[in-house]
C-alpha cells in the first residue's frame, strides 16, 4: 500500500486573493474585505454590520503582505523575514505558518504549489 506524501508547508506558494482590495499607510497594509453572500446581506440590514472590513496589519504581517506575490514559497518569504528582522522574528517558522493558515482561512490568500524542476 502506497503512503500518500505529506505536502511541505514552505513549498506552498501564496498570492492574494483578487476579492479583497488592500491599501499602504505609514509601511502598514490594511486590507479592505468586502462582505458578500445572503448572510452578510442580512446582517448588514438587520444588525447594522458594515459592508466593508478594513483590517489593519502589523509590521510583520504588513512586511509579508508586501512581499506575497505568486512567485514567491512561504519558505522564501521567512528567509526574508529573517533578513529584514533578524532575531525578533523568532520563533520565525511557527510564527509564519500560523499567521499564513490565518491568512488563508479568512480567505485573503489563496494557494498554490510550486512545481519541482526535473533535471
């Protein structure tokens, strides 16, 4: 019986989801996401909710905000992390990884897979 290989988190490539639109203040991201469907439709006229979320980021999150852009493995991006805040990034893969899947579930990135080079 074959054993299905387990995917490596850093070979995942991250781009932004083209839903949500994003802005730049001061080196700080807000990303700016727009609540569609039925039940957002309903809870904005019942209980008064906003069309629009505007979620401000901090200097990390807003650093590999900037720097998502489809080429780019999550492995990569904490090798600039690394580069850019040295020790205060630590612990630097759990940090990033977790702050990614938060990313993805709240659907402001999506993925792919980078593909291996055959040589």
């Amino acid at each position: 019986m074959a054993r299905k290989k387990s995917a490596n988190y850093l070979d995942f490539v991250p781009r932004i989801n083209p839903n949500n639109t994003w802005s730049e203040e001061n080196g700080i991201v807000t990303v700016h996401m727009v609540h569609r469907g039925f039940w957002a439709a309903i809870a904005q006229k019942v209980f008064h909710r906003p069309r629009v979320s505007h979620i401000k980021l901090d200097e990390y999150g807003s650093f590999v905000w900037k720097n998502i852009d489809g080429v780019r493995t999550v492995g990569q991006l904490a090798q600039a992390m690394k580069e850019r805040f040295g020790e205060k990034a630590e612990p630097l893969y759990d940090r990033l990884v977790h702050y990614m899947r938060i990313l993805y579930n709240n659907q402001f990135i999506l993925y792919g897979r980078q593909e291996k080079k055959r040589g």
